[in-house]
C-alpha cells in the first residue's frame, strides 16, 4: 500500500504527462479501429463515379448516381470522382458537357464536402477529379478548394510520387488533420502546380472506362512513370455501361437496371480477383461504382478490407490474401480465393452486426 501523499504525487505526476501529450490520437479511422494503423494505400474504398451527376429522375439519362454527394457520403462512399468543365467563368462539374448534366459549380460541391468532414472528424476522403481543359491547378482550382475551407485539410506528400507502400497510416493522418487527398488525371505535374493537388497517374492505375462488358476483363489502362505498376495504387472503374445505339461508335451511358448486379458482392469480388494479380497482389485501393445506393458496395469493401468474412471464408484469411494458399472450391489466382455465398446469404442485420 502507498501512503496517501505518495498516490497524490503518482496522480499529479500523471495528469500533467497526460497534460503533455500534444494531440489525442485518433482510436476510430473511417468507422474502425483496425484501420487507424493500415497505410491509406493498404485500404479499399468504394468511390462514386461522377459522384455530381445525381438524379433520382429515371428520365436524367446521364446520370450516374440517385443519391446527392452528402448522403454519398453517409452511405459509406470515400473516394468521389468528378470532371469540371468551365461553364462561363465558373468551373463546374458537368457530364462531358454541361449542357448534357450540370451537377453546378465546384465550389458549391465542396461546400457540402466540407460539411460532411465537419461533422464527421474521423474521417479521411479521396477526391478523384478529372481536368479535360486542363486548367490550371494553382490558378484556378486552389482558389476554389482555399474558399471552400478544404485546403488545410489535405494530405501534402514529403516527395513526388508516392510509392505504394510509403503512404501513411490513416491514424496519423487523422492526427495531422491531413485527411483529405486530393488526385487530378492531368496538369497536377504541369507548369503551373498546386501543392496538395497530386498527380494521379504517377500513383494510381485505373482499369479500362466505359466497358460494356459484363465479365469486366483486368487490364492496365492509364498509368504514368517513373514508379512500378505494382508500387501505385490502383482503382477499377466497376461500373457497367449500356450501349443504347449500337451503330458506329455507339452512343454509352450508365445503366441503372444493371445496378443491383453489377454492384454485388460476386461481381464485385470477381473483377477484383481478375486484378489482383496486376496489382502487386494486392486488392485495389478504389472500386469506383454507379449508383452507389444500389446493391452492395460497401459490404464488399469491408471483405476485402478483412472485416467480414467473405473470401476464404474468414475475415483474416482476406486481411492476409496474398500469402492465403489453402485450395479454393470456385477459382483460385495466386493464392487469392473468393467464396461469396455466405455474405450474399446474410442480411442486413447480420451484416451490422459482424461490423460492430
Ligand atoms: C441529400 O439527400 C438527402 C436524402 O437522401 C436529403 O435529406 C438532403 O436534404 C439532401 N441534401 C441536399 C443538400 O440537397
Ligand atoms: C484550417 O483553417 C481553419 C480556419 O482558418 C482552422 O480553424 C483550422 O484549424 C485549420 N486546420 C488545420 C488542419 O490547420
Ligand atoms: C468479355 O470479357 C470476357 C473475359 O475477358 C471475354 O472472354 C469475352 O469475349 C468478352 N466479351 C465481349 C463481348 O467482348
Ligand atoms: C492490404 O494488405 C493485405 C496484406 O498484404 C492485402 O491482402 C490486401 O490486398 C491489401 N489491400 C490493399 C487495398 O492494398
Ligand atoms: C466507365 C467508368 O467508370 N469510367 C471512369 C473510370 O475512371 C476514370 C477516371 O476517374 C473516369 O474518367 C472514367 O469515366
């Protein structure tokens, strides 16, 4: 027993270490502590594709999403992708043209953005956006991210570009408050920088656009030097598209009715196996959908990050896929084996409650 002076010094001692300590550390990442201490590239995150082009009217033949950005959000979406256009002298997100779906200015867009990081502090996001004019990052994208609040907010790599393996853990990006990254598909290594906005495809390899392919064939589509393919990360574009005209080139667009298959767990995990092997064999870092709020895309993103079971039958045998050799009952590629009856046999319920 210590005598009562002594207890007072040991709790004086530790109240003024705990005093000491500069930043609480995060305990919850994106909704889970196993991910505070995973590398932001070692995760897999579900992304909207123009995540702008939002419609619940089955008549907005261009859209690409029913559910607005916030509830995007919500639903568990942490990468969005969008492409701006000048509209006047405002930079907009449109769909090819903005005459054919004005999802309205980017500044707009990021207000709501910024509102959700407010109110969700744990949370690190990924914003893909697509420059087809190829506008100048410092001069007219800075300003709209500097007046949206969003600026010091964003992760700003020691060096270009970073490896696969070099990004930091989500914890300790929570802990910096640099918890949003912000990737551009071109002129993010022009002439005329921003710091935060980084080039995507010295980092980030995508898999073909516009497939009309259900099977959805693996391939190394867009990709920059100097960096390896198996040291970017890598994002594939899972969403399936319908060919309305099938004359010439055809006239594309999304397909809704497709959603609830397309965006399944067996659809989803198939054309992920399909990249591992591309991909360092590792799971991508993004799975970019439509229609978000169709079918199952964040269950599947919790499979391959290994807290559901699903493949393997067990959640640690997907956190550990690349080096699982056990023999598979359906496929097997490389070690990696998907087994997704008893995932689409749950419910909803049972889902919340593995999650927990
Ligand atoms: C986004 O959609 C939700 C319903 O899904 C709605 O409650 C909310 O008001 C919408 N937000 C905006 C800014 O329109
Ligand atoms: C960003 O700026 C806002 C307002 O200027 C400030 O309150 C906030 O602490 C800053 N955040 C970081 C991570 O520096
Ligand atoms: C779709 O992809 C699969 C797998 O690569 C391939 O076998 C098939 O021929 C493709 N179908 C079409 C119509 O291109
Ligand atoms: C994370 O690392 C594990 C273990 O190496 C691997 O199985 C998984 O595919 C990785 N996920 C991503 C997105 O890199
Ligand atoms: C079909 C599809 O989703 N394509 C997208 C793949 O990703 C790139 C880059 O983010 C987009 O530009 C494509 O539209």
């Amino acid at each position: 027993m210590l005598p009562q002076h002594l207890w007072a010094l040991v709790s004086v001692a530790s109240t003024a270490f705990c005093a000491a300590t500069p930043t609480p550390r995060a305990t919850i990442c994106n909704g889970h502590a196993e991910y505070c201490s995973r590398s932001y590239s070692n995760i897999t995150y579900i992304g909207a594709h123009d995540s702008f082009a939002f419609s619940s009217d089955p008549l907005a033949l261009a859209r690409d999403q029913e559910v607005n950005i916030t509830a995007q959000l919500e639903l568990g979406v942490r990468l969005l992708q969008a492409q701006a256009h000048m509209n006047g002298d405002v930079l907009h997100f449109c769909h090819t043209s903005c005459d054919l779906f004005d999802g309205g200015s980017v500044l707009n867009y990021l207000k709501h953005v910024k509102t959700f990081l407010d109110s969700h502090p744990n949370e690190v996001l990924t914003l893909l956006f697509t420059n087809p004019e190829g506008l100048s990052p410092a001069a007219v994208w800075k300003p709209i991210f500097d007046a949206a609040g969003i600026s010091n907010l964003t992760y700003v790599p020691p060096s270009l570009p970073v490896k696969q393996s070099d990004w930091p853990t989500l914890g300790s990006m929570l802990d910096a408050g640099t918890r949003v990254v912000v990737f551009l598909d071109s002129e993010a290594d022009g002439p005329d920088p921003a710091p935060f906005i980084l080039p995507e495809f010295s980092m980030i390899w995508e898999t073909p656009f516009s497939v009309t392919n259900d099977s959805f064939p693996c391939s190394v589509d867009r990709i920059h030097g100097p960096l390896a393919t198996e040291d970017h990360m890598y994002l594939i574009n899972h969403s399936l598209n319908k060919n309305i005209i099938p004359i010439g080139a055809g006239v594309i667009i999304p397909d809704p009715l497709d959603a609830p298959e397309t965006n399944s767990v067996a659809s989803i995990l198939a054309h992920v196996d399909g990249c591992v092997p591309l991909g360092g064999d590792r799971a991508p870092a993004f799975v970019l959908l439509d229609f978000v709020n169709v079918g199952a895309g964040i269950q599947t993103a919790e499979i391959l990050n290994g807290l559901i079971p699903g493949a393997s039958g067990s959640a640690s045998a997907t956190a550990k896929g690349a080096s699982q050799t056990s023999k598979a009952p359906s496929r097997q590629r490389r070690g990696w084996q998907w087994v997704v009856g008893p995932v689409s046999m749950m419910g909803g319920d049972e889902f919340r409650c593995m999650c927990m």
